[in-house]
C-alpha cells in the first residue's frame, strides 16, 4: 500500500535518509521474542527496506513545508552543552536498569548542571514554555516494541498505540500537545509509526466501517486501522545516542523499539507544548 502524506519528519541530522526504514503493514501478534501482548496488538512487520525516493518526499518535511507541532515529528542531536552535561553522570557503565534513579540522585551537582542546560534547550523548542518533566525510562534490550504495563503478576506489551496522555477523543487528539524524548542510552533506539494523524484514520476508516455500529474511540481505533489496513507501512527512524525526539504522541500510532540491542534503554521524556524548531 502506498504511504500517504500525513504527519511530517523534520530534522536538522544530514543525511536523515540513512537513519530511516519503511516496511510492509503490521501484524497481530500475541507473543513475540519473549513478550507477551495485550490482545489486539500490532507490531511491524519485519519487511524493513530503505525507503524510495518517493517514500522520502512523502515522509520528511523541507524547509519551505509549514512546520505545524501538532502533526510533525523533529529528530536532532541534543546540544554540545547538554550532552556534555549528562556525560557527566556516567550513564554508559550502569549495567543493572535499577542502578539508573539512584545515578541521579546521588549526584545533585550533576542533576543541576543537566538541568540548567535542559531548560535553556527545551525553551527554544517552546514559545510558551509550556512544558515539564515526565519521566526518566529504563527498559531491557531487544523488545520489537518497548510499551508495556504490569497487569495481574505480568507485564503486557501495548504495540503500536497513542498514548492518550490525557482524555480526548479523536477529533480533538491534535490539541493534545506534544513531547520530547532524549535517548541516553548506548546504542541506538528507534522510533517505530504509522505517519498519519487521527483524523486521516477516522476518514480511511470511515470508508470501511459502519461506525454508527461500531463508534471509534482512542482505545479501538489502532485495532481496528490495522484490522482494516494491515498493509499501510510502517516507518522506523533511528535515534542515535545523545540524539532527540519530539513528536505529538497522541496523534498518531507509534511506539519505542530497542530490538537488537544488548544493552539497558535509558530515555528521558518531557511533556508539553515543544512548537519550535531550534
């Protein structure tokens, strides 16, 4: 199936093409390498190829699309200045994904050193400086997908998703914001979605589905998009270490993947509104 044009890549990383990957659709999976999924999720086919010039005109924004944070995705290297900051903290020998909090907090002098420099960064990123910290993540290497929740003794894997990070319906997911997310770990992580916002869904769903009997909602809507449409491709981008992301998670499909990796994923995330290319 043909990508169509939907949420736009932008990124001051040269050569961004080498750094991307489009496959063939998804698929509904129960259990994959060792995880266990909630029932109806999806997860990409592995079909991973570089992507056509086609692909690419359709996928990544130029300097002359409009920039519009509430359908756009931005991935960059981190500033000299931050990078060396969390450098700082030694992130790379931690080998035990619970040695990670206590890392920073027992080096204050660090934390606030990170946090000066962040602050000056990310407030370039927002013109209202509408933002705040979220969460520091640590998850375990080689997971197609990394969302997960502990549920009844297990943790279940999501797949792809929105993250609903706050309550709104599909019409309204754009106003939702969106966040930042700055790989700290060693190895690359990437970034796995569907570039296309929730209302180019609802209406691709619309044409296949009665939804006067079967009423959308963010918590059906991705089971039935890749129900009716498992052959939409999926996009994957690479997110060097001490490289960012910012993306409207709520607004589109997407997750976390950290498969062929061997060591601990370590990420930081803000929330809020980041409506500025730096």
């Amino acid at each position: 199936m043909k990508l169509r044009k939907g949420i736009q890549l932008f990124t001051g990383i040269k050569n961004v093409s080498d750094q991307l990957l489009v496959n063939t659709g998804a698929q509904h999976v129960k259990e994959y390498n060792g995880a266990t999924y909630f029932e109806d999720s999806y997860i990409p086919l592995q079909t991973w190829q570089i992507p056509t010039q086609e692909q690419l005109n359709t996928l990544v924004g130029t300097k002359t699309t409009n920039f519009d944070y509430r359908r756009s995705l931005y991935v960059d290297d981190i500033p000299k200045k931050l990078k060396e900051a969390f450098q700082l903290l030694t992130l790379k020998d931690i080998t035990d994904a619970y040695d990670v909090i206590p890392r920073f907090q027992a080096n204050e002098t660090h934390v606030e050193k990170i946090n000066k420099e962040l602050h000056v960064f990310l407030n370039k990123l927002s013109s209202t400086g509408n933002f705040k910290f979220h969460k520091i993540t640590y998850a375990i290497p080689n997971r197609e997908t990394m969302t997960s929740f502990y549920v009844e003794g297990a943790f279940l894997y999501l797949g792809l998703h929105i993250d609903q990070s706050r309550h709104f319906s599909i019409h309204t997911a754009h106003k939702s914001g969106n966040r930042i997310s700055i790989n700290l770990s060693n190895e690359i992580r990437t970034l796995v979605y569907t570039n296309l916002t929730m209302i180019q869904v609802y209406n691709m769903l619309k044409m296949k589905m009665d939804l006067t009997k079967t009423p959308l909602n963010p918590d059906n809507i991705a089971q039935h998009f890749y129900t009716y449409y498992p052959t939409y491709p999926v996009t994957k981008i690479a997110v060097k270490p001490y490289q960012f992301y910012v993306a409207p998670t709520d607004n589109f499909f997407h997750d976390g993947s950290t498969a062929g990796t061997k060591q601990i994923d370590i990420t930081m995330v803000y929330t809020g509104i980041f409506d500025q290319l730096p």
